[in-house]
C-alpha cells in the first residue's frame, strides 16, 4: 500500500453534504481527492431533472403507473444513465444509497468501485471513515481501489 496513495471518490448527493440520494434520483454529484491523512474537495456536477414532456401520461398500471426503471432523466440517445456514468470516469470508488444492478454494472465497467449506504451519512463521515479504512488493512475492494486509483495518478 503506497504511503501517499489519493483516491478521486464520487458521491450521490441533493443536499451537497451528505449522501442522500440513490444513483438515479441524485441532482448532484461531489468528487474528492482522499488520501489518508487529507481530503480535498475537487467538483461538483449537477444533472437536471426531467422535464415532463406534454402527452406524458400516468399509467394505468401497479406502481401508481410507474415504471420501475430507476431513471428519472432522459437524454437524446435515450440513455438515461450516461452523462452520470461517464462523469464517474477517473474515480475509484462511488459512494451512494442505492443504485440498479444494470447501473451497478456499468459503474464496474468503468473500473468504479460501487457502495451502497444502507443509511444517510454526511459527507465528511463517508471520508473519515474512509480514510481510517486506507489506513488500517484495508479490505480487498479498497486495496484493489487504491492500487488501481496509484496507477491513474502516476499516469495523469
């Protein structure tokens, strides 16, 4: 394990200080440089909600008419899910409180690590739990993320 290793983390967020949204609801999402003994703030994007179109319609199905896919914007490729994805890209992990495994996937393919928080945490409690993990024999996903995280850095 590098002494100075950094991690770029992604995580899921409407009120910008905690986690508190899954993947596909989050209007934000923050990414931080964490090392550990620092963690600096690096980014901020903001994704839109959907605009409802006119002619979109309740349907009459179970759910209340919804569809049970997690998207709630739409792109014009219809992908709903790519501008987040890709804006993951150069992370190591994701942390957030929940996502679909078809999302799931996409996120390792991308070689991001996923966390789902079975609570909302804030922020800064993500991170410091974070960093004693990197600091004390980290479990094998995160010395797998923080190899992978040393080799973009070196690279960058």
């Amino acid at each position: 394990m590098p002494e100075n290793g950094h991690l770029k983390i992604a995580l899921t967020t409407n009120s910008l200080t905690r986690v508190d949204v899954d993947f596909a609801k989050a209007r934000r999402v923050v990414f931080y440089d964490v090392a550990h003994d620092s963690a600096e703030f690096l980014d901020s994007m903001h994704f839109s909600p959907p605009e409802k179109r006119e002619g979109d319609k309740k349907g009459g199905g179970r759910n209340g008419g919804c569809c049970m896919v997690d998207a709630d914007e739409a792109l014009a490729n219809g992908d709903p899910f790519a501008a987040k994805v890709e804006a993951l890209q150069g992370c190591a992990i994701l942390f957030t409180r929940g996502l679909s495994d078809f999302v799931a996937v996409r996120i390792r393919d991308q070689h991001v690590f996923p966390v789902k928080m079975e609570k909302v945490r804030d922020i800064d409690v993500v991170i410091a739990y974070l960093q004693q993990m990197m600091s004390n024999n980290p479990p094998l996903w995160l010395r797998r993320a923080m190899k992978r995280g040393t080799a973009h850095s070196a690279h960058a």
